[in-house]
C-alpha cells in the first residue's frame, strides 16, 4: 500500500519529467519553426495555447502559418481562435474565412490522394489532377506564392499516368 507521502513525491517527480518533456519539445519545435518548418510552426502555436494559455502567441504563430505557408490545420486553429475571440479580437467573420481556407486545402488535397491511389472511387488521374489544380490555386491565392513548377511536374510524374507503368 502506497503512503499519502510517497504518493505526494511520486507525483512532483513525474509532474517534473512532464515539464522537462514539455520544454524539450518547446526547443524541438522553436528550432525546426525557426526553420520554416510549417508542422512545426503549428505544433508551437499548439504548445502555446494548451500548455501555457499564451493564445495570442499561438495566433501570432498560426497566421503566417496558416496565410504565408498555406497549412490548413493552421488556419483552423486560428479560426478557433478568432470565433472564441482568445488571443484575438473575436471576429465570427474572420473565423468562418479561415475555416473555409483550411476547408478547401484538406479537402482538395485529400480528394486528389483518393483518386490517385483509387481509394473508395475508381483511380481517375485527370480528377487527381483537378483536385490538385484546387488545392494549389487555394494555398496560392491565401499564401500569394506560386508553387514552383518542378513541385507539380513532381507530382505529375510520381502520380500520373506514366508512373502507374
């Protein structure tokens, strides 16, 4: 049978190993977001938010995640946060705007994989490709960037019709 002060030390240890974890992966994803690693930029934005409360840290992390880097999850994260007004001013406007733009990235993108791999729909390239046109054309009219050409003449050629022979 386990004390009240054993149970009282056991749990001070591991609320310590919790936040030296925690500020491991603080380093692991300031270093790869100062990178412009856009995965890591959002999981920071999420760090902010759920370990520290510091919402408008996480915004100030999500919106060029979401607007210059085109990462829809992003985008929904930020639209959370404008719809709840934490860390922002609440702008229900503003929210639905970016629910739509983290909407039409993930559901372009993930249309266009289930017709390159014919996944639940027949394997139809030409609807892969229109998905993809979308998707594109989404994250460069949020981003203002265009996607370099050899990214899409990659995917053509990983996915197209001449890779499948």
């Amino acid at each position: 049978m386990m004390t009240p002060a054993r149970r009282k030390r056991d749990l001070a240890k591991s609320d310590a190993e919790q936040r030296r974890i925690d500020e491991e992966k603080y380093v692991g994803f300031s270093v790869a977001c100062n990178n412009d690693e856009a995965n890591a930029c959002h999981s920071l934005g999420e760090w902010y938010a759920v370990l520290r409360a510091n919402f408008s840290k996480a915004a100030e992390l999500y919106r060029p995640n979401c607007l210059e880097r085109g990462y829809a999850n992003s985008c929904f994260n930020l639209g959370l946060l404008f719809g709840a007004g934490k860390g922002v001013q609440k702008d229900r406007t503003a929210a639905l705007e970016l629910f739509e733009r983290g909407f039409e990235m993930t559901a372009c993108r993930n249309l266009m994989l289930m017709h390159v791999r014919g996944d639940g729909v027949p394997k139809d390239f030409a609807k892969a490709e229109e998905f993809r046109q979308r998707s594109v054309a989404a994250v460069e009219q949020e981003s203002g960037v265009r996607m370099p050409e050899y990214l899409q003449e990659r995917f053509r050629k990983n996915h197209g019709p001449e890779a499948r022979s």
